[in-house]
C-alpha cells in the first residue's frame, strides 16, 4: 500500500498516478445535453472570484452562471452555422484556450494528442508550411484549426477520426421526451437538438411552426445519431388529432377510455359536464386529526391548480366526471372502480379527486371545513399513509378477533357521529380488498348509515 497526499491508495494506482496513466478508458465517449425547459434546468454559479470580479465592474449584473454546452452552442461560429446542436456536441470539443500549434497539426493529420501549452512547444517550420492531408471538403477548415466562439469566451474543435479515418461522436444522452404523453415537448426537443438555431426562444414562441418547417431537417440528423424508429409525421397527426378531440368534448371517441385505464361505472347513463370549473379555494384549514380518521389536508390554490394540471389526458377526463357527478348528482350513489398498473397516477388521481371534493363539498353544500366530508381508507398501513389515509381496519373496526362484525352501542354511535358528514368513501389498493373483506365492508357500513343499500348507500 502506498499514501498519495495522505489517502491510502493501491500501489498499482500509485504507479499509474506517477506515471500519468489513465487508471480507466472507455471506447466510447458520451455527453448530456439538457433539453428540459429553460425554466426547468439546473445551472451552476461561476467561481467566487470570478463573481467578485464581476460585481465589482457592475454591481447590477446577472452574469451569475458559467456557460456550458447550450451557451456555447449559441456562439458557434460562422463556420458551424448549419451544425446542429446534436452534431456540435457530439463531434467538437470545447477548450477555453487555443491549443498548441503542433495539436492543431495532429488534428488535421487524424492523431489524437492531448492540449499542451503553447509557450512549451517546439515548432519546426516544415510543420507549418506541410499541406494538411485529404479530408471531407466541408470539414477542412474545421478539422485544421480551433474556431474561436463569437463572444470570445473559448474554442471548439473538432474531434479526432478513429485509426480509420472514420469520425468519433460522442454518445448523446438527453431529456427524451415521449411522443405519445408529452407531444408538444416532444416537438421542441427535436428542434432543439436536430435543427440549428440562435435563439432558443423561437423554438418555444413558435414550436408547432418549426417542427413543421424543418421536419425533413430534423429526420434526416435525427438519424445519424438516434437508432430508434419513430414515425415523426405520425406524431405531428397525433398531435392534431389530440386537439380536434379537445375542441369537440361530445365526441364518442374522446368518451373511449384505453384499456391501461379502464373506469367501470355502475350507472354511465350520464354525461360529464366537462365545462363546469372546480369550485375556487376559500379556506385555509390546517388538516387536525380526528379520533380515528385522518382530515384531508386542504393544500393552496396554486398547488391545487398545479396538481389538476398534472394530470394526463385520462385521468384529467375522469377527474372531470368525477367532479359533474358530484355537483349534479349529489344524493345519488354511484359506485365506480379504477385501475391501472403500476406508476400510472392513481395516488395523483386520488389526491386532485379529493381536493377537488372538498372545495365542492364547502362551497354547494356548506359543509363545515372541520368535518370529515372525504373518507380515505386502504387494506394496509403503507398504502393508507401514501394517500393520507387510514387502514380500513382501523377506521371501520373490523378485526379478526371480532369475526361476528359486531359493535357496542357507545362504538356505533361514535362511527355514526364521525362519519356523519361523509360524501365520499376512496379506497385506494382495492386490489388487496378480498371477498371476504369487501363483505365486512358493506355490512359495517349498512350498520353505520343504518341503511340496506350496498355500502349503507354512501
């Protein structure tokens, strides 16, 4: 074992670290390039002194963040004006130095040398005057020499072929937003990478109009560096399609749900009202617990709005069917079961249903904020936590030691006067329910409301 700068390392990575050996290599190289929204990216700050040196010449200033691949790409030069953002990526490299003359020549003479500093390089004149040797007319220039970024800031140069001749991309890894549940990101994505461009404002201003404009452009270097098909006029006529659906809500195919999330309905005879609003957030109310059941917690009305708007296309129509049947059918049961698999939204769909709920509730009804009007129960402990609910156990007392489903008085009536105010019972992992459970279910539930109806009518 040997110590390098007191940490206690192998004695082969010691060798390799004087020695200046690579303790790794890959064959391929690779690059992320962010093409989430502007608003959504992570940047880093600048050094300390750089931004004290900044402040210092203008106190006022924003130049706060360092310049990566997309700011570089913005100032290519003249030279790169049709490369598009994928290609400079993956075939240029940035230096904020020149690199040294003899790097240069090795460039054009497709050898890969490492930057070294211009003052320690010995230049012989024979060098200088020798005619670079024959490569792609378009990338001559480019191969021989660093371009300098238009605001001065840096190079790029452009990546040594591989020993035969043949260019060496970096591999591209990105955002890769899904045509069929993002479209419209989709679209600004493909020209961000596959078109080029100066200002990345256009492409968000006026994305359907490019992608449109540029869509032979963006399939022709979409395929030099993506190996997975997509059809990309069937996304554009998918996208159209969506919003022709959109604009005519009686449509019968837009009242078709996709078997990946199947509603059953008990009574489907009436159509959802898709132009009634939720009603506006009027409270305030901090979520106390009860006895035994668990008050919804009442969020704000910008996280509100935030949540319905982060629904997909199915979940926001059932939402919406959701929230008409409980403004117009409000002493009527109805029974609906909701699947999915696994990470399709279902916690998300509870959580807007209920809000939504509440508002309603409030608002029509002149419930009081403090009763318990949204009952949220699950089969265990960790599903009920996960949607801010209760067991089912626990909530309806139904446990194994009182198989006969019996209840005192004095427990009866304290179930009664909690769920006195009940409008709506969510019962999330239904999966998990068995016969046996759904059975005790209904009967305590007939017990509470003191009703014969299936679920005592709730």
């Amino acid at each position: 074992m040997c110590f390098i700068n007191k940490s206690e390392v192998s004695a082969q990575e010691a060798s390799l670290h004087i020695l200046g050996l690579s303790m790794a290599e890959a064959s391929v190289a690779d690059i992320y390039i962010n093409t989430s929204p502007p608003e959504e990216r992570v940047r880093l700050q600048k050094a300390a002194a750089e931004l004290r040196r900044i402040f210092e010449e203008d106190p006022g200033s924003t130049d706060i963040f360092a310049a990566g691949l997309l700011e570089h790409y913005v100032q290519r030069p003249d030279d790169l004006e049709q490369c598009c953002l994928a290609e400079f990526a993956a075939m240029f490299t940035f230096h904020s130095k020149p690199r040294s003359k003899r790097a240069n020549a090795a460039a054009a003479q497709d050898v890969c040398v490492e930057e070294e500093n211009e003052d320690d390089v010995e230049v012989n004149e024979e060098d200088e005057t020798r005619p670079p040797p024959p490569i792609a007319e378009c990338l001559v220039a480019v191969a021989q020499k660093d371009l300098q970024l238009k605001d001065k800031s840096g190079y790029v140069s452009r990546r040594a072929p591989d020993k035969e001749g043949r260019d060496n991309p970096k591999v591209i890894r990105y955002r890769n937003y899904s045509p069929a549940t993002d479209p419209d990101n989709f679209m600004r994505e493909q020209l961000m990478l596959f078109s080029h461009w100066r200002d990345e404002n256009t492409l968000v201003s006026n994305t359907r109009g490019l992608y449109e404009a540029n869509l032979d452009v963006v399939k022709a270097n979409r395929a030099k560096y993506v190996k997975l098909d997509i059809n990309m006029e069937e996304v554009l006529e998918e996208v159209m399609r969506r919003e022709e659906r959109d604009e005519d809500g009686d449509n019968e195919l837009d009242n078709a749900v996709p078997e990946d999330f199947r509603v059953f309905e008990a009574d489907n005879d009436h159509n959802a009202d898709i132009g009634l609003d939720v009603a506006p957030d009027i409270l305030n109310v901090n979520a106390p617990l009860s006895e035994r059941f668990l008050l919804p917690h009442h969020i704000p009305e910008n996280d509100y709005l935030a949540l319905v708007a982060c629904l997909n296309e199915r979940q926001r129509r059932y939402h919406l069917n959701i929230v008409h049947i409980l403004k117009t059918r409000p002493d009527e049961q109805v029974l609906h079961f909701v699947t999915g698999g696994a990470g399709v939204g279902k916690s998300a769909l509870i959580k807007a249903i209920t809000q939504s709920a509440i508002r309603i509730f409030v608002k029509m009804f002149q419930e009081n904020p403090n009763h318990l009007t949204v009952a949220i129960m699950a089969p265990t402990g960790k599903a009920a936590f996960g949607v801010g609910g209760v067991t089912i156990a626990s909530a309806l007392k139904i446990f194994t030691e009182n198989p006969t489903m019996t209840l005192g008085p004095d427990e009866l009536n304290t179930l009664r006067t909690q769920l006195a105010h009940v409008r709506l019972i969510i019962i999330d992992e239904v999966s998990m329910v068995g016969r046996e459970m759904c059975a005790q279910i209904d009967k305590r539930l007939k017990q509470i409301f003191n009703s014969l109806e299936p679920f005592g009518g709730s």
